[in-house]
C-alpha cells in the first residue's frame, strides 16, 4: 500500500486502517474510496470485509440510503425474484473467492459481506464491493451506487498529504 493512500485512509476514517492491502477504487477526485483488507488483521483476527469503504462523504450518503428503508426493500425482492437471488448468490460467491485467493481463513469461510446471499444487512459492503470489484458484480451494491448522490462533486474529503 503505498504511504500516501495509507495516510489518506487514515484521515478519512479518523483513526490507523487496519489489515490494509490495497487501494480497490478511486473517487472521481483522485483519493481512494474503497480498500482491499486482509483477511486476516495485523493481530490475528479474522476479517470478513475485503472491501471496506472509506470516503467520509460516501459513507454518509450510503447511511442515509439505509436510513431510507432500501435495504428492507431489497431484501424483500430477494424472496420474490429469482434472478436477483441468483445473481445476489454469485455475487457472494465471488467475494467469497476473491478473498480465498488473498488467504484462505478458516475461521469466515463461507461468510461473505453485507448479508449476502441471502438479505442484505449493510449497504457500505455492498457499495463497496461494487465499486471494488466493479459493475455487474454484485447487483444490490451496483442498485445502491447508482441511487446515491454524487459525492466527490463539492471535492477530496480530505486534505491529501504533500
């Protein structure tokens, strides 16, 4: 991880990242937005959530999509749309074997992120993992990334060091 991204993420979650790998996306204002974690902490502990997303702006406007009830609703058409199931199930898969691939943890196997496959517990992940993994992933996340507001246009969220 290169120092600079390191101390980004650090200003932007307010306190040391932990178990950073790599930055997994950019922001359009050029600071990373999403990073890749380890799956296992620098202390030993398992970590499930390979994407993990750290823009302050983008948080907030992830948590009030959540706030707005969306995560009930798509929950709810994980029971009634096979499709969505199927693909929601492949999106979990694919965390699942993207993180295998970074160290195979005994501890989570099987668990993915944000209560994939089948609810959805947490919009951060699955916005996350959209734009780490990139579009037609995961569905859900991509639904959420594309109901939120632009939140790079007012610029950085942080002071990027120099």
């Amino acid at each position: 991880m290169d120092p600079a991204d390191a101390a980004v993420v650090r200003a932007q979650l307010g306190r040391p990242p932990r178990g950073l790998r790599s930055v997994a996306h950019r922001c359009p204002c050029g600071l990373p937005d999403v990073v890749e974690s380890e799956p296992r902490l620098p202390d030993g502990s398992p970590f499930p959530t390979m994407y993990y997303l750290t823009c302050p702006r983008a948080t907030a406007a992830v948590s009030t999509l959540e706030a707005s009830g969306l995560m009930r609703e798509m929950s709810a058409r994980l029971d009634t749309d096979p499709e969505l199931r199927a693909a929601y199930a492949a999106a979990h898969e694919a965390y699942l074997h993207g993180r295998y691939e970074l160290a195979h943890v005994p501890e989570i196997e099987g668990v993915s992120a944000g209560g994939m496959p089948d609810r959805v517990k947490c919009l951060h992940v699955l916005v996350a993992h959209a734009l780490g993994a990139g579009p037609g992933v995961n569905p859900l996340g991509d639904e959420a990334l594309a109901a939120l507001p632009e939140w790079w246009r007012a610029g950085p969220c942080v002071e990027p060091p120099a």
